[in-house]
C-alpha cells in the first residue's frame, strides 16, 4: 500500500496550487475549503485505500492524497471533517429504481416482509376497517415465494376480510397485482374478459378468473387507482430522496418517470428538497418531449434527463419473463412480449436522432436476444451514430452465447444483484437446470468485456446498497444459503461491486468526467460506511451502515450516534 500512498502523495502535491488558487479570493480573503480525513478513504480508482485526506471546496474535489501535504496546502478558511475511522467511498448510485415508488412506498400500505397468505389477509381486513366509503385500499410489496401456502394469493383469501370494499395488492415486482371480487366487478373483469395484449387474467381450471393480473392486464383496474397528485408526488419525492440519503446512495438512475414530474423534481431540487442526483429515464411517452428540448439539466446540475425506458417483456416471478422454450413449472406459457419489433424500431430511429438513450427492460432469454437483435439492427442503420451507450435493463435470463455481444455491441447490462439472491430460491423451478447457465451471470458478462450500471429495483427490493454490493460478492440469500443452482463463480470481486455502484453508474449516464471516482476536479459526492466493506467478511457487510452521504461537498445525511 505504501507505493499507492506516494503516487496520492504526488497527486496532493500536484493539486496544492490549485487549493491555492481557490483558497485565495480577489479581496485576499480565504474561501471556505473543507477536509475529510481521520479514516479509510477509497478513491475507487484501485481496490486498496488510497489516500489519507480529500479537500473540497465549493463541492468540487481540490486534492485527494496525504492529509499532511493537504493541510499546509489549504489556507486559513478550513474545516476538518473528523471520519471518526469510519470508509469513506465514490458516492454509491443506484442505476434502476424508481423513486416516486420508493416514496410511496413508505407513505402507503408497504406489504414487504409479508411472510404467508395468512398475513396478508390479516392486514387487508385492518385496513378495509378504516377504508372509507368508496375508497379503494391499494397495497404493494407481497411477494409470494417461500410461503407456506406455495402460491399466489386469490380473491377467494381476500373476499372474505374485505367484502364491498375494492382491495388491489401489487406484487413486489410490479408485474402482477391480486384483487377481490369487489375491485373485479367495479371494473367490469368477469370470466369471459378476453386477455388484454401483453397481459394476461390468471384463471383457475375452470376458467374462473382467480384475482391475479399480469402486465398489461392491470391496466383493465384504471378505473379504481387515482394517480398520485401534484402534492402526493411531491411528498412521496421527497421522502424517497430522504430515504436513498439515510441509505448512503449519493444518486439514482430513476426509471419509467412521467414527463410532467421533471419539472416538479427540478424545482424540488432547487428548493434543497430533493438532495440526492437523478437521472432521469422517462416511460415511452416521454420521448416527444425529449425530442423538442432535447437531453436537459436542472440548474443546480442534480437533475439530468435524457434517457427513455421501454419494456420487452414481464417479470419472472410472475412468469410473464419471455423465454425462447416454455417455463419448467407451467408448459402451457413461455411468457409476455410486450413491444414488437416495427413499433421498437420506429421508437430507436427517433432516439438515435435526438440524441436519448435508450433503456429497455429485458428479463427472459428470448427477450433479452429480441433485445439485442433490435438495438444491432438500429445501429446498423445509423452507422455515423456513436457513444449511444444504450442500455437493457435487468438482463436476468441470457441464453449463454448472447453474453459477448454485450460489449460487442457498446450495450450496457444494468443489472440489480438483489433480484438474484431473490429470484434463485425460485428460478431453478421456473427455468430448469439448462438456463440457469446464463442467469444473473455478471460473472460472464464482465469476463466477457462488458461494464454493469449496478442498481436495487426498488421498490421491487429494498433499495439498500449494503445488501446489493453483499448480494454481488456473495451470490447467498441473506441467511447465507446457497446451492449448485445458484452458480457461485457468477459471483464478482469487491472491486469489481465497488465499480457496480460508482465508476460503472457515471459511465452509463454519461458523467464519468464528474462521477464515480475520488479524484481532482470531480465533484464532491461519497458515500461513508462505519464497516470497511471491502475487507470485512461478507456477512459482515449486511451489519454495516451508513455514517455519511455528501453530494456536492454537503452533507445531506449523517448518522445519530
């Protein structure tokens, strides 16, 4: 470690004139310089410690090196941050989430943790009781693997504790939604309602339609669930920004987001509301708007929006990931496509000309290989267009030989470690043995040359960078299981996670000059952790938290002691 030290020590020295120069003011007065030292620092730019201090000033990185050459560079106008022998990291980003979902997520029914149908029934029947009339109780978060019943819940479980009451209960992944016969009726769903395109009535083996919605079906409840209002998403904005904060993420890639909430996200940010950095992936309709003002920046620089998401295909848990053979568990399906080619086509011919990135969720293998077929044929046809950095979203399921055409192509898998260490007490079930050689192979992926945008998918999983980098390096369940099914040499290195969630992030939305490492002229955004998560043993990880999270050189979290 002492070469890695000198090398910092050369960089502080290298960056002391460039303290000097903002340190000193046209009146001669000092400006304000900030210094972060007394614990661990990892400047991402190598897997070992590689400084002592970091002096900022006006949230920009001045000098990253020895604390000794850093403090006589800095002036008078200085103040020390004690790191208390606390880590300090590149500021941690979530590349996929949802944020207005996180926010709701805790000012609504939060059904996460529920551990049985039993459960479940019983909360729904101490909401209805405060339900008003007319009101519909709305709910997300269940997720039914590894329940004692081993299955769905039906609006048989519900009828009884909600009777006229409309109750709608949305899995965790978002993908299917289970409702009583009160909500059914209300909008018109019986057992003769066709299957909508893209969505699928889950019905029993009497065609009695059991309650269950999948992707595009659940629109057919629009009826019954009000989009939040202007006030709502402000609250629910803000209190996910808090969240993420509390959690040590720095920024989030924010995806499907409604054109109209750019604006409120802008002025929240500007209003030191929103304190946390967004990047901004609009749902389809917001390519219109894109294509007339072009990629844009808030103000402070916090708000970026210049990517679009699409869908490929459904969830896996839901069986509406679409796979290239029939699921192992259920013959009769293979899954949902949701987009066709013509339609994609036209979508990526109007991106390539806007300059908007594309990002499309992609789940199951033959989605996936539709996906990377799609994106090839729209670069072959704009061959002057370059440094597109397009993105497929989740990259679950692959079939083995699509994996180097990642990297071939410039595609960047924007993966979430969580979905594995979740989706593999089941996958096994759903896929067989065969598929799982390519499923959450980031292992593969990274051999193979390609970078991964690291995220959580929250609300669909937690949303806390502690249990992605875990899930990363560890490839276990949260109890520390683990099988042959769960592929452990996919797992990847520390160094590897660490880029997961901060150099491969900035890559991927175009903020590598400004993001993802601790070095000179960077801005000032880092994560602090109490435990070295680098070096502590891997369960250990999950006991470790947040200390500090700073964006722009202000710290918008701390911890209590």
């Amino acid at each position: 470690m002492g070469s890695k030290i000198n090398a910092q020590r050369i960089l502080a020295a290298g960056a002391a004139l460039l303290i000097a120069s903002c340190a000193g003011g046209d009146n001669g007065a000092d400006a304000p310089v900030t210094i972060f030292a007394g614990g661990t620092i990892y400047t991402g730019v190598d897997a070992a410690p590689t400084a002592e201090a970091v002096a900022i000033s006006d949230g920009v990185i001045l000098a990253v090196g020895s604390r000794t050459l850093i403090e006589k560079s800095a002036g008078g106008n200085v103040t020390t941050i004690d790191l208390g022998g606390a880590v300090m990291f590149p500021g941690f980003v979530d590349a996929h989430a949802h944020l207005l979902g996180i926010g709701m997520r805790e000012l609504t029914l939060n059904l996460e943790g529920v551990g049985s149908i039993a459960e479940l029934v019983s909360i729904v029947a101490a909401n209805v009781q405060h339900a008003g009339e007319g009101e519909t109780v709305y709910g997300r978060g269940w997720i039914e693997t590894g329940w004692p019943e081993g299955r769905m819940p039906t609006r048989d479980d519900l009828d009884p504790a909600s009777g006229l009451t409309p109750v709608i209960l949305r899995r965790a992944d978002g993908h299917a939604v289970v409702v009583n016969t009160a909500a059914l009726d209300a909008v018109g769903i019986d057992d003769e309602t066709p299957d909508p395109e893209g969505g699928k009535i889950e019905r029993d083996e009497t065609g009695r339609a059991t309650g269950v919605l999948i992707d595009m079906a659940m629109a057919l409840l629009a009826d019954l669930i009000a989009a939040p209002n202007e006030s709502q998403k402000r609250a629910a904005y803000k209190k996910g920004s808090a969240v993420y904060a509390a959690y040590g993420w720095t920024g989030v890639h924010n995806m499907s987001v409604d054109p109209d909430d750019v604006a409120l996200m802008e002025d929240l940010s500007g209003a030191g509301a929103l304190k946390i950095r967004v990047y901004n992936a609009l749902n389809p309709e917001g390519l219109g708007a894109l294509e007339q003002s072009g990629p844009r920046i808030s103000a402070d620089g916090h708000i970026i929006t210049r990517a679009v998401k699409l869908y490929m295909d459904g969830a896996l848990g839901s069986r509406g990931a679409l796979l290239s053979r029939p699921y192992s568990d259920r013959p009769g399906t293979s899954g949902l496509l949701l987009m066709q080619e013509q339609e994609a086509a036209a979508l990526f011919d109007r991106a390539i000309a806007a300059g908007v990135q594309m990002a499309t969720h992609a789940i199951g293998n033959q989605a996936n290989t539709l996906l990377l077929d799609w994106y090839e044929d729209a670069f072959a046809r704009h061959p002057d267009a370059s440094d597109l950095r397009w993105r497929n979203e989740h990259t679950q399921i692959l079939h083995t030989e699509d994996i180097p055409r990642f990297a071939a192509l410039g595609v960047i898998p924007s993966m979430q470690p969580s979905h594995a260490i979740g989706d593999l007490f089941f996958a096994p079930s759903r896929l067989g043995p065969d598929r799982l050689n390519g499923a959450y192979a980031w292992r593969a992926l990274i051999d193979a040359g390609a970078i991964i945008a690291g995220g959580s998918d929250a609300p669909v999983e937690r949303g806390d960078p502690r249990i992605e980098f875990y899930a990363a390096v560890a490839r276990r369940g949260l109890d520390g299981y683990q099988d042959k099914n769960w592929r452990p040499g996919q797992a990847v290195s520390r160094k590897e996670a660490l880029k997961m969630f901060t150099a491969w992030p900035a890559f991927a939305s175009f903020q590598e000059d400004l993001l993802g490492t601790i070095a000179p002229g960077k801005r000032a955004d880092f994560t602090v952790f109490s435990k070295d998560i680098m070096t502590v043993p891997a369960e250990d990880i999950l006991g470790t938290r947040a200390v500090m999270t700073i964006v722009d050189g202000e710290i918008i979290y701390r911890a209590e002691d």
